[in-house]
C-alpha cells in the first residue's frame, strides 16, 4: 500500500488528446524505505540455513555488490516499477475528493457512469481483476434496474 500518489489531468479540451500523467512513483520516502526493507528481509530469508539446499548460485538482484543502505537506495529508485494496475483516479465516494457516487454516477453529470479501476477509492493490494469484474457487473445491474430490465 504506497503512500505516494500520481494524478491524472486532461491534456486540453480535445477528447482525442492523450491525457497527462504523473504516476509519482517513490514521492514518499516510506515507500522507499519499505522496499529496501523488503529486499532486506528477501536476503535475510534466502540466507536461512533452511534455504541452503536449494540456494544454487549468488544473488541476481541487486546483486551481492549492492549493500549499504544508500546502494539499496539507489537501487529501488532504478529499478522499481509498477504492475500497472492504477486505480483511484476517478474516486467514489460522496466526499469533495469524489468523482462518481456509490452508484458509479459521474457527480453533475446526468448519464455517464465510470465502472473501472479509476473508482476504486484506495489502491489494492493485491491485482485488480477481480474487483473490477465485481464493479462491472454491480453497474450493469444497476443500469439495467434503472432501465426496468430484469
């Protein structure tokens, strides 16, 4: 659960333009503590006696010349990467921060619902497929109730 956040801006009033987009990535520094951390911990657990039978080679990343904190460090800042899975650039919510209501209903304006990951109002922990397939199916059954279709 990363702290930073991106955002997401029209470009200009053409819809056909491409939007701007400021992922962010590693604005907080806990973020990048966390992952140094987690490299820690990868090495800590693969150096465990438990692991030596299956341990064949030396580490690939980042590799055993990677070792003070400022290296870890640069390392994360490199080669960190996303799953590619945005979400919550068009939250729902009935807050000022809020996009779409509940009902997935774009606030002030009459007829368009969003029903992807951009309503997700906090990032996930885990991949976003199956949320979005539920947000999907909730706003096609409210499309339809709206539309008196059983």
């Amino acid at each position: 659960r990363p702290l930073s956040r991106g955002w997401v801006r029209l470009n200009s009033a053409d819809p056909l333009d491409k939007p701007l987009i400021n992922a962010n990535y590693l604005a907080v520094q806990s973020d990048v503590d966390r992952l140094i951390r987690t490299i820690e911990i990868g090495r800590d657990i693969f150096n465990a006696k438990a692991f030596s039978d299956w341990i064949t080679g030396k580490e690939l990343l980042p590799g055993p010349r990677v070792k003070t904190k400022k290296q870890l460090e640069d390392f994360v800042k490199l080669r960190a990467d996303s799953y590619h899975h945005q979400a919550g650039s068009c939250k729902m919510g009935l807050d000022a921060m809020a996009v779409v209501d509940p009902d997935c209903r774009v606030h002030g304006v009459d007829g368009l619902r969003v029903a992807d990951a951009s309503v997700m109002p906090f990032v996930q922990s885990g991949n976003c497929h199956a949320g979005i397939l539920m947000i999907a199916e909730k706003v096609s059954d409210l499309i339809k109730k709206a539309n008196g279709v059983q």
